[in-house]
C-alpha cells in the first residue's frame, strides 16, 4: 500500500489545509486506536498519549485527535507541551499502547504536523503508516462504537517530571554542570519549560531564551534554525557553550565558547569518541548516519575502528538500521542525534548533555574537541520545482550527473533528492576542493531546474 498522508516525518502541512485539518485528526485518532486494539493492545481500550509543541493550531489538533481516539473506543492521555522525545519516552515509561507528537518540528507556526510511536516509543515503520491511511480512507473498516464502548480523555500536567528525572540520569553522577555557563535558547517551542529546568537542577548557571511561547513566535528568529541571537549571547556573556533546540527539541544546534556553531557530523565524531574511550563502543561497532552524513565523519570514524552505514534521510530509517545491528549510536548533520542507550528518537536535550559530558571527560572546551574532526566542503541547494520525476528517468539530469561523478571519482560524493514535506529537490556535491564542489552543485542545480520548475 502507497502512502500519500505520511512524509518521512509523519503527517505535516499548512495547519487548517489538507492533509493537517481537523477531519484528518480526527479519522487518524480513529484508525490508530483500531489499529493498536486490533493488533497490539492488551487491553480493550488501548491508552494513547498524546503531546504538542506550542502553535496555536495544536489546541484544535489536539481536542481533533483525542475526539477520534474517544470515539473508537481508546483512553486518551494529553500532556500539553512537551518535547518530542519525552513524549517518546512518557509513551514507554506509562506503558501506554501508542503516542502522538503534534508538532511541525522546525517548520514556522502556520504549519502542523502529527507524528506517532508505538509502545516502546519507537516511529512506525512504512508499512504500518500505510494501514493507517488505508483505514482513514476506508472508514467502513472501523466498527462504530457506541454507549459504554466509547472512550474519555484527561490531561496530566505534570508528566513532564518523568522525563526530566530521566535526562538528568542519562547524565553520569560523577559530574554536574557547577562552573557552566551556559545560553539555552528553546525556540518559543515544546522544550521551553523542561529544558531550563533540566540544566538549572544539574548546576549551570543558564541563560535562557526562546521560553516565553504565545502560540504564534515558535522558531520565530530564534532556536536552531536562527542562532544569531544565541551566539551574540554565548559572546556577551562569555558562556561556555550554546544550545539551540528546534520547535519540538528532538534536535541541537551547539555553539562553541568561541560563538561559532559546531557542525552536527564534528558531534557525532565526538560522542564516538567519547563512548569508545569510555568503553561504551568497541572497535567494528557501527555508527549510523544518512546519504547527508559528510564525507569527513566517515573518514573520521574510519581511523578511529568504526564502521560508517548511511540510511536514508530520517531519523526513524537511523533507528531502524541501529536496532538490526545493535548500534548505539546515530544521527543527521542536522543535530538529530540518537543515543540508544537512552532514547528512541532524536533528544536534542540529551545531545547537548552529553557534549558537555565530553567537556568533563576530557577536561577540554567544545572548540578543542572538536577542531580536529574533519569536514569536507559540502555545497547544498534547493531547487523549487513543480513536479517529483524520478531523476533516473531524466536525461539532461543524469548526463550531468555522469560527468560530475566521473571527476569527483572516490574524492566526493552527489546526492539528488526530493524534500518528503516540500515542493524542493536538493543537490548536494561534497568533496576535497570547496571551488570543484561550488561549480558542479551549481550545475546540477541548473539542469534540475530546467527540467522540473
């Protein structure tokens, strides 16, 4: 079965438009609670829990939701605002049947998006969404509940203090965060209320922005896709470190004591690192990545006796992989970063505690740590296009793309790709000269332009 709702992140669009409208709520409450009483749940009414970040139109998603959930026979569990990976994490630790995450992560307020674990707060895999679409298309399929069948909803308000108690221990007890200063900006978004309270119990001194959210300024200028302000802040007060979390804080953006931003792949190098000289990894263990991973971290965690596996883009494709050869570790440049000692999904909080954990490990600031794991020059452009053609079957494109590969040979890479959630096509060339890379990104730009504007 083809899924047409569900991108590589769940269900996401214009709030109040297809497909992120109320009556799509409503039959996605309706065919997840079928679905996990019919297959999984052993109860009669399976519990689902369901979080949100801080737009305006996650009330009416959320109430939308929990109508279908109740009206299929299902108990229904509403957080608030809470981080994506709590809600992952709250989904296990209650033992609930399922959870649901509203949130368009780092998109602008005017979007939404629905995002769904299992029990054991994984994503589903591609198949099961696809059921699931089946089911909101066919709603014959679902039998009609009424009377004493039909289910109830109830807010907890504090459910967060199991996730904060849960990252704080995910962080050894032989270190705190005494001395640091740190800038944390949360984006006006779901991370705005844990993620000061988390850094402040652990002893930093932090400054906080991005925490006054009014449902309309989440990654509004601020959090990980705008760290300006972070970074005039990290300088001013001369911190030690910056965080930036995106709206829903499944991922980081880290600046060094220096304001620079230190890129996602130096980070992942890192936690490497680290973990191996704690023991955590041993030598043939295997860090996940995706076809956007840097050529450099590769080559990085090749001399340190790691392998390297790209997925495809998506964290839930990284957890896939790292569960079928038990990896412990995995991530996107982006800052989606996954521990799995500790987390199912991308933990931007967590991430950010454990770079500081590097710091006391090895008694040295971000910069050093980092300074030294190599990068290749990467060029990325997207490409606004009318239409998603499979690029095999475009010849301009692929003669373009011959030529590029014959003269990178082994020395970089190209990726073409479509955006899951946008009219975009992405190109990306990555190799030794940053000069070679800029013109042959800018050619294959061009012909995929040509070919699909």
């Amino acid at each position: 079965m083809d899924r047409k709702l569900f991108g590589t992140d769940g269900i996401r669009g214009k709030a109040n438009e297809f497909p992120m409208t109320c009556e799509v709520a409503t039959a996605l409450g309706r065919a997840v609670t079928h679905y996990f009483q019919k297959h999984k749940s052993v109860r009669k009414r399976p519990i689902i829990i369901v979080g949100k970040d801080t737009r305006l139109s996650c009330y009416m998603l959320e109430q939308a939701f929990a109508a279908g959930v109740c009206s299929q026979g299902g108990e229904v569990i509403l957080t608030g605002p809470l981080p994506t990976p709590a809600v992952a994490f709250v989904t296990k630790s209650m033992r609930a049947d399922a959870g649901v995450m509203i949130s368009a992560s780092h998109n602008k307020f005017t979007d939404n998006g629905i995002k769904i674990f299992d029990s054991k707060g994984n994503k589903l895999p591609d198949s099961v969404e696809a059921e699931l679409e089946n089911l909101i298309n066919k709603p014959e399929l679902l039998p009609a509940k009424h009377g004493g069948d039909l289910g109830r909803a109830e807010r907890l308000k504090e459910v967060f203090g199991r996730y904060v108690v849960h990252s704080k221990s995910a962080f050894p007890s032989i270190y705190d965060l005494e001395g640091l200063r740190i800038v944390l900006d949360c984006a006006n978004g779901a991370g705005y209320k844990v993620a000061p309270m988390i850094f402040n119990e652990l002893g930093a001194e932090t400054i906080s922005l991005g925490v006054t959210p009014n449902g309309k300024n989440i990654n509004f200028e601020c959090g990980s896709l705008y760290p300006q302000h972070a970074i005039s802040q990290v300088e001013k007060y001369r911190a030690d470190l910056g965080i930036c979390l995106d709206g829903d804080a499944d991922r980081v953006l880290i600046i060094d004591e220096k304001g620079k931003v230190i890129h996602g792949d130096r980070l992942i190098g890192l936690y490497a690192k680290l973990f191996l000289d704690q023991g955590i990894l041993k030598p043939g263990d295997e860090v996940v990545g995706t076809v956007m991973s840097n050529l450099g971290l590769e080559v990085y965690l090749k001399s340190l006796g790691l392998k390297f596996h790209r997925t495809q883009v998506g964290d839930r494709y990284i957890i896939e992989q790292m569960g079928k050869v038990n990896s412990l570790l995995g991530g996107e440049p982006s800052g989606h970063i996954i521990f799995k000692q500790y987390a199912t999904t991308g933990d931007g909080i967590l991430s950010a505690l454990k770079a500081i954990e590097a710091m006391r490990f090895y008694n040295k600031t971000l910069r050093a740590l980092t300074k030294d794991i190599p990068l290749y020059p990467q060029q990325l452009k997207n490409v606004a296009i009318s239409k998603k053609e499979p690029f095999k079957n475009i010849p301009s494109v692929q003669k373009a793309l011959k030529e590029v590969e014959k003269d990178l040979g082994d020395k970089g890479r190209v990726l073409l790709r479509y955006s899951g959630t946008e009219n975009l096509a992405r190109v990306m060339v990555e190799g030794e000269q940053e000069e070679v890379v800029k013109k042959h990104c800018d050619h294959l730009a061009q012909e995929v332009a040509n070919s699909l504007s």
